[in-house]
C-alpha cells in the first residue's frame, strides 16, 4: 500500500481545483505534481493561462496560486504497479474537505478518466459535487496531441475570471 507523499497544492484564493488520480513514479520521486517530463500537464496549463511552462516546483506552485488553481489527486492510498493507472486496488480516497472549505472552488475538474471513476466512486456522494473530465495528459493519451489538449482544457479558464 502506498500512501499520497505530498498535500494539497491551493490557498484561500483558489477557484479552480485539478484532481489527477494518483501521483506517478517520477511524482513521488520528486515530491509534486505531474512530474514526468512526458505528462502534457505543465505544458498545457501554461499555455491556457498564457505563460511561459515552469521548469522548478517554486515556479509551477507560484503559476498555479497566481492563476487561482488548486491541484490534488483523488486516491490517498493504494495499490499501484509503478505508475500504472489500470493497476489501482484497494483505493482510499483523499478528503476534499478542507479545500473546500478555505477556498471558493467554483468547479472541480479531473485529468483523465482514471480520475473521474475514483472521484464518482469514492467522493462525489460525499461532497456532492460533479466534476467536469477533462482529456488526460499522460502520455499514455497519445491520441490527443497538445494543441487539442489545451483547447479542452480552455474551459478551465472561465471559472478563474
């Protein structure tokens, strides 16, 4: 079983929050969010809010509090063979609680399908709140090309005005 290595990345100005399902190999490792050079993540959030892509954890926490976007996953522990999604059991889900309590989240997306199936299962009843599925950035979504990534992903924009 592992557990969730890092909390939460938000503040009380936080409109936005991003839930992926659970951190990968390359995330642990380094601690934060989306840590993979392949994950399309940092470079499709840059390009929706018209930056350059951060490079440093100190720059991708400070993009993300300055936009008004919160990150968190929805898994707080499990089972997983390395990063594989499809390799999830034995599920806890992390507690949205407190992020929804000190900050005004206007709507809560998911990044990718992985996501969204843990958060209906595990969490929707508890808040009572749905959430929008955006297209995932892994790599493992290599239909989906970057240009056609931060097109849907756009739709996050409107919530952050």
């Amino acid at each position: 079983m592992l557990n969730h290595p890092f909390p939460p990345l938000y503040d009380e100005n936080s409109k936005v929050l991003i839930l992926g399902s659970f951190p990968s190999v390359k995330s642990r490792e380094q601690n934060f969010f989306y840590g993979h050079p392949q994950n399309r993540f940092w470079k499709v959030v840059s390009a929706v809010i018209g930056t350059d892509a951060p490079v440093t954890i100190e720059e991708k926490s400070n993009i993300l509090h300055e936009n008004h976007i919160a990150l968190w996953d929805v898994i707080a522990s499990c089972d997983i063979t390395g990063s594989s999604d499809s390799s999830i059991k034995n599920v806890v889900a992390n507690d949205l609680t407190d992020i929804l309590k000190n900050a005004d989240i206007r709507q809560i997306f998911v990044n990718g399908k992985t996501a969204e199936k843990y958060y209906n299962k595990y969490i929707r009843n508890t808040i009572d709140r749905d959430v929008v599925c955006l297209p995932s950035t892994s790599p493992a979504n290599a239909g989906w090309s970057v240009e056609k990534l931060v097109e849907a992903w756009a739709v996050i924009k409107e919530y952050l005005d």
